[in-house]
C-alpha cells in the first residue's frame, strides 16, 4: 500500500500540466484502487477473483504488483491525453472502479 502511495505520489508530482481538479479527480481514482486491491487481497485469499489476469488464487499476478502497476499505467494515460479528455477518462474510470469496490462490498469483500 505504502508502495503504491509512493509511486502514486512521483507520478503526479511529474504532471505540471494538470488542473488542481485533474489531481483531485486522479486521488479519487487512486483511493478508489487501493480499496479495491485490498479487497481482492481477501478475495484471492478465498481463490473467487474473477479478473483473469490475477487469478482466482493470485496465481497469475500478486494484487501487490498488478494495482500499483494500472495505477502507474493510468496516471500514463493521463499524462499523454490532450487536457480537454482528461476529465471524461477519469469520471469513466472512477465510475468502473466505483462499480467494483461497491460489487465487492455487496460480497462481503
């Protein structure tokens, strides 16, 4: 957790170029992953993880590398869009990642 705050941290500290809402937006996003990778940490535990990259088990990828990487591929993404799609890209991620914590939640996760 401490890792992906960290590298969560250098990354936005690299885009000068966004608005004080991008950066909030972009923590919104960040709170809202690191929710749910300590969800499918419990998840994986229990081997019920429906992403296929991770695994059922976490065999595939550890949770611990997998979140702080699309994290870090995220915030990638930002960086290269043009300023004016910035926004749409990210309430769309907020809301399936919303979407996730929320179905995880309803599981007991």
């Amino acid at each position: 957790m401490n890792r992906t705050i960290c590298v969560m941290a250098l990354l936005l500290g690299s885009c000068v170029s966004w608005t004080r809402a991008d950066v909030q937006r972009e923590g919104a996003f960040g709170t809202l992953m690191a929710t749910d990778m300590m969800q499918t940490l419990t998840i994986t535990e229990e081997c019920s993880e429906i992403n296929p990259i991770i695994g059922n088990c976490g065999q595939n990828v550890n949770p611990l590398i997998y979140f702080p990487i699309t994290m870090a591929l995220h915030v990638l993404v930002m960086h290269l869009l043009p300023p004016n799609w910035r926004s749409s890209f990210q309430y769309i991620s907020i809301g399936a990642e919303l979407s996730t914590v929320v179905t995880n939640e309803m599981n007991g996760y």
